[in-house]
C-alpha cells in the first residue's frame, strides 16, 4: 500500500490528494474549476493565519460534486446521498474549532437532501455550503434533477421535463442564512472571491456554482463539446453588484443572474448556542 | 453513587451521561421522546449539546458526525423513526464509527400503537441495513439494566469502533423502578483508539485486534470517512480482495470481542431440568415469575434471559442448560424462537408468541406455557 | 520542444515553455483534452499538441509563448490542476 509521494508541481497540489489525480470527471467538468477557485481562496486564509488547513473538514454525500471530498487533502467526509448537511452538523456541534464545507450537486443538496437544507438554513448552523448545478443528476446517467429546466429531455424525461425548476438561491435566501451567493464556473474569480468572503464569516453560508456538464447534460441539450457548453453558459451569466432575490431565477432563455443575494450577520447557531450572542 | 427513582427512559440517558454522552441529536418519538427531553436538560450543563432535527435520518447522520468529531454520541428511536434510520446504521458500520442507537419498541408494523409495548423489532435491529455486517444489540429487563447496559452499549461501540442497538420497549420505558446511578470512577469506561497526535494514520489499517485506531476530525490526520467500500487508506476499492478484506473484518473484529459483547443471565440452568424458559427484555420478568410459580408447582423449569440479542455465543447458549425442552417466550410472532431452534437442533423448541400490547399477565404467561407442558 | 518522447513514461512530465516575462507549464498526464484553456485564453497562446499524454489524450502546448500576458485563465479555468503560469525571473 506504500505509495512514492508524488512531488508539488501545480500550484494547488498540496490541496489535493494526488494519489487519485486525474479525478474522474469527465473532461470539460466544471467541479474542477470550482474546487480549484475554492483553494485559491482557502489559500488567501491560510496566508493571512486566519484559518488552519488542519481544522477544515470536507462533507459530500453522493454524486459528482460530492465526490470532490475524496480529492480534498483535508479530513474529509464521503457520506451518505443528501445527507451530507445533518453529517457536518454533527461535526460542527461536537467540535465548535472546525470549520465545516458540505459540497454537493443540485440533486444531492436540493433534491434528496432538500429538508436538510431548508433546516440546516433556518437554524443559521454554522456551515458553508457549496452547491455544484449542473441541472441533471449526471453520476448516474443522465436524470431529470430539481434544476433541470422544463422541457428538457432527459433519460428519465424522454418527452421533455414537465416540472418547473427550483430555485435553491430563493429558497436559502427566505431563510435564516448569514450569506446566499451564486456564482458560475465561468466565473472562477467570483466563485473564489464568494468563497473567500464565506470562510469569513459565522453562520449559514451558502454559494451556488452553476456548471457545465458536457458530457451528461451537454448530451442532452446538444452542446456535448466542453467549449461550446462553456462558451453558452458564459454568455447567459451576467454578474450583478447586489441582485435582487427576484433576479434570481435561472433561466437559459433570458440569462443567469450571479452575485451576492444576501448578507447579513443574524446570530450563528454556536453563536446563540454558546451564549456568545442572543438575548 | 446516588439512589432515585426513575423510568427506564430516564436510566438510559443516565447510562449515556455516565458514560461520556457528548452529543444526542434526536426527534420526537413515542414511546422515546423522554431521552431527549431529559438530555436536553442535563446534558448542557454537563458541556454536551443536545439538538432535536428535522428527522431521524438527520438524527443518526448528526450522531455519525459528531463521533468522527470526537464526541461520543446517540439517538433514541422508537419503530418508524427507526426504520428511517436504516442506510445510516450501514453508514455508521463501514465508516466503523461508534455510535449508541436506542429503539425503544413499540408495536407495528407502520404507525401500529404507538404507546404501547412490543418486542417486534429484535430482527430489525440485527438487519436493518443492506449489505453485509453486525450491530450487536442489548435488551434491558429493568431500569436498573437500562442503565447498565446502555453504559456497556457505549463501551461496545467505542470498544469495536461499531454502531450498537439498545432495544428498550414500552413497558421499560416508563416503568419506575430504584435506580442506582454511578461516578464515572465507580464503572469501567471504555474510550476510542486514536492514532497519536502527528502520525500519519492509514484510517482503516487494523491493529492485530482488527480495529483501526480512528483519526478524529480537527487533528491533522486528513481522515477519510468513507461509504464507499474501501482499502486501508479510505480510498474506494471496488475490487475482491478489497471488498472481502474489509467485510470480512468487519464481522471478524465483532466476532473476535464475543466475550465482550455477548451477555446473558441463567436461574437454576444448573440443576438438572426438564425445561427451560428462554426470554429478554420486558417480558422475562413475566417469564421469570412464571418460571417461580412453576418451580412452586413441582416442575423442574429453569431460565435464560438473553441480554445480548445480537451476536449471540451459540457455543455458550447449547452448554448453558441441560434441558430438553425450550419454551423461547417474546412478544412477537416468534423472532428469536427461529435462533433457538437452529441453536438448540437436537432438542425440542416450542414458540410462546405473546403479542400483547400490554406487559402480559403471569395468567397469560402460564396459559402459553401450559399448552406445550 | 522541451520535453521528449521517454519523458512521457515519466508520470511528472511537463511541457513547458517561457518568454522573458512567465512560464506556461502543463502537466501531460494530467490533461483531458477538453480545450477550455485553449478557448479562454485571449492571446491564443495555447494550441493542441500532438503529444499523446498516458491517457490518451492530446494536451496543449503553448506554441505562441511570447503572446502570454500572464492573465492565468487558463490556470482558472482547467478542471484538471493540469496547467499553470509561473512568474519569470
């Protein structure tokens, strides 16, 4: 089982667990560009002495997304399908000193683990997480997802998706949460800027990441080439100083709204938990 | 030490404090809802949280949080909520993380009575999950034994780095009985191997007693809490030497501690008798005054009471008593009747169902047992 | 070319090229071939090599080095850890 370490070559290695690099995304996968704009911004903690690399813990349930937890050279968790939230909960509660990251894909956090998320919201629970939407649940093949859009066929929507998608920046945001964002991987220098800001801060936090999926979702609404689906999307998103909560909605017709929906500084779970702050 | 007087429900959160209960997430459930009510009292002031979720599947994957962030932690349950619980508890078991699951059985199937008693449940707790695997599981006869077990339950799991069942029920729940409750000096507590502080621990290599120390969150052993099957390293392993190693180990490490984990407790097995009562939990002590009763009669009944459902030492129960004759009393169509048959092969084992939604009376006891005399 | 054909067998191998100003490096068995650094620069430094990396797929190469400005998007925005731009001198 002895392994050669391998050497530090690319900037972010030491982030990662390079005995399983190349991960097993597909080529073109937007969670790369994510994960690596996350460790940019972890790294601008780490050089300000802020934050301790030893004291963060990775939480993913299952799908693509969640899978980045088995790339992560941190403590890390690769848990159970939408159950990623209650996991980090437990951690955060039994250790206050840890700082929790759950991240996950649309169908894991919204979908399966949808009740946990409005939960884990309404008690500002002191977590961040990271929402990778890629509009389909592409792990295991293919999927309509609580993202997709309507009418698009999927392998289990052959005649177009009759359902309406949900919007999880409206629904977090109605909430107790201390931050609600959305960036995209065409942005990486906001998702890194939105990350940096949420490790900052106490409470709930919560950052959606719209990605590409070339390979799954790119089938299905014919941009299977990773720079067409890249270039698509980059040109949907528009990135706004404090949108409202109406602009909200994802739409590939009349475009993807990114940028700070909420923040704010309500009192965190721990916080009112430990009598730090409240009444 | 300090005596009281209290329900069963009360003794196992007792049991828990005593035995270093740091977290308890939980959601309200008859006939189990007065754990956590009581926890949410005590245990703060004891530097533990306490936290009612949304659900119980949010219970038990908080709980399997929180153990790999060092606390040792439960969840108590009753029927439904316990059947939500199911993928968790496989969770809990091949992330080998220690964790208290109490069940406290009332009578189903579905929302059945929820207020009142059953033994239903006693395959469940052995099965719950898929895959392959063992939770070892204890049922308490009285509140005394709630208490005690449910320090021997936290003892098991940290012990074996393994969820554990109690499996309470109704009647025990809110039965008042004298409690003794103890100092943490006055018991054996067991507490979780934890690789040293600096070393660079494979999270799944065993030492030679099969149990991996386990690298706690927070301490710089970039652990891997993984469901996926996995080698050593926590890296998933979708291969059969990989697979065999790790589910073998897993009953292995479990198989290996029977000593540990299997408990039982015997009255007059000794002496040379023609037929033996074979009972748990809340319906022994029924079976126990039957068993008297008989023995006033002039018949040579004697009785074993299973502490330990789950795994049971066969070897220990066939040498335990002579008799020829098994009469497996429980509150149910007849669960652990089916093990005392395969046990016990050369012998005569009769089932006594009881399926009574109340604690049954010694006259019912007697008429049950009659039928096979 | 910096790198050769043995270096391939070398799990570490990297194609890198420099101008006075910054280094583009890639890590051949890294790459999956999917063209974002290639679509995102904006001097168009970077075209596909005819390297086949371990995989099988081509990486890029960066034929047009004196073009790059050191805007490290194609660093941003590789999925794969697989390029990235370093400071000279």
């Amino acid at each position: 089982m002895a392994m050669k370490t391998p050497p530090l070559i690319h900037p972010l290695d030491k982030h990662l667990r390079l005995d399983r690099v190349p991960t097993m995304y597909c080529p073109g996968c937007g969670i790369g560009i994510a994960l690596g704009a996350m460790f940019r911004a972890l790294d601008r903690r780490f050089n300000e002495g802020l934050l301790d690399p030893n004291r963060i813990v990775w939480v993913g349930g299952i799908g693509c997304s969640a899978r980045a937890t088995l790339y992560v050279n941190y403590d890390a968790a690769h848990v159970l399908h939408g159950r990623a939230i209650p996991f980090a909960l437990g951690v955060i509660l039994a250790n206050p000193n840890l700082q929790v990251i759950v991240i996950g894909g649309d169908g894991d956090i919204a979908g399966i683990g949808g009740n946990h998320l409005i939960h884990a919201a309404k008690r500002n629970i002191d977590m961040i997480v990271v929402m990778i939407t890629n509009f389909v649940y592409a792990m295991t093949g293919g999927q309509v997802a609580p993202t997709t859009p309507v009418g698009v066929k999927t392998t289990t929507t052959p005649y177009g998706n009759p359902e309406p998608p949900i919007n999880v920046v409206k629904v977090v945001t109605s909430l107790n949460a201390n931050y609600v964002a959305r960036a995209s991987v065409t942005t990486p220098h906001y998702i890194e800027s939105f990350f940096y800001k949420a490790l900052g801060m106490k409470g709930f936090r919560f950052i959606e990441i719209v990605s590409t999926c070339p390979e799954v979702y790119g089938r299905h609404i014919g941009l299977r080439d990773p720079v067409d689906m890249y270039n698509e999307l980059k040109k949907r998103v528009k990135y706004k100083q404090k949108p409202s909560i109406e602009e909200s909605d994802i739409s590939w017709d009349t475009g993807i709204v990114i940028g700070e929906f909420l923040e704010r500084n309500n009192p965190s779970y721990l916080e009112l938990l430990t009598g730090v702050r409240g009444k | 030490m300090r005596k009281t007087f209290a329900p069963g429900n009360v003794a196992i959160a007792e049991g828990a404090i005593t035995a270093g209960l740091k977290f308890y997430a939980g959601y309200p459930i008859t006939p189990s809802s007065e754990i956590m009510e009581y926890l949410a009292e005590r245990l703060p002031r004891l530097g533990g949280v306490v936290i009612q979720m949304e659900d119980e599947i949010a219970s038990i994957n908080a709980i399997i949080g929180a153990s790999w962030a060092g606390a040792k932690s439960m969840t108590a349950t009753s029927g439904p909520g316990f059947s939500l619980m199911a993928e968790a508890i496989g969770l809990a078991v091949i992330t080998e993380t220690p964790i208290v699951v109490v069940n406290v059985m009332r009578a189903g199937p579905s929302t059945g009575v929820p207020t009142k008693t059953s033994q239903s449940d006693v395959l469940q707790a052995r099965w719950l999950a898929h895959g392959d695997y063992i939770v070892p599981c204890y049922a308490p006869w009285s509140v005394q034994e709630a208490y005690d077990l449910t320090i021997k339950a936290f003892n098991t799991a940290e012990l074996l780095r393994t969820p554990v069942v109690i499996l309470s029920d109704a009647v025990i729940a809110h039965l008042w009985e004298p409690l003794v409750i103890r100092d943490e000096k006055e018991v054996t507590i067991i507490n979780r191997k934890v690789p040293k502080e600096g070393e660079k621990a494979l999270p799944y290599k065993p030492d030679p007693d099969l149990i991996p120390p386990m690298p706690i969150f927070g301490r710089g052993f970039k652990a891997i809490a993984e469901s996926l099957t996995h080698d050593e390293r926590g890296y998933y392993a979708p291969r059969d030497d990989s697979y065999r190693a790790l589910v073998l180990r897993l009953h292995m490490k479990i198989f290996k501690r029977l000593d540990q984990v299997f408990d039982y407790e015997s009255y007059y097995c000794g002496e040379d008798c023609d037929y033996m009562l074979l009972s748990y939990g809340s319906v022994a002590r029924i079976a126990y005054l039957a068993m008297l009763e008989l023995r006033k009669r002039g018949h040579r009944v004697c009785m074993l009471r299973l502490k330990t459902l789950w795994p049971l030492d066969e070897e220990k129960l066939v040498k335990s008593c002579s008799a020829r004759r098994i009469i497996v009393l429980e509150n149910n169509m007849g669960k652990i009747y089916m093990d005392a048959e395969r046990i016990f092969r050369d012998r005569e084992v009769y089932p006594a169902p009881l399926l009574s939604l109340e604690l049954p009376s010694l006259r019912d006891v007697l008429e049950v047992i009659n039928t096979w005399l | 070319m910096v790198f050769n054909l043995s270096a391939l067998e070398e799990p570490y191998a990297l194609i890198s090229r420099e101008h006075g100003k910054f280094r583009v490096c890639i890590i051949v068995n890294r790459c999956k071939e999917c063209g974002l650094c290639i679509a995102v620069c904006p001097t168009k430094v970077l075209v596909k090599s005819s390297v086949i990396n371990a995989y099988g797929y081509h990486p890029p190469e960066p034929a047009n080095i004196e073009k790059c400005i050191g805007c490290r998007l194609c660093e941003y925005n590789c999925p794969d850890f697989a390029i990235f731009v370093e400071r000279v001198g």
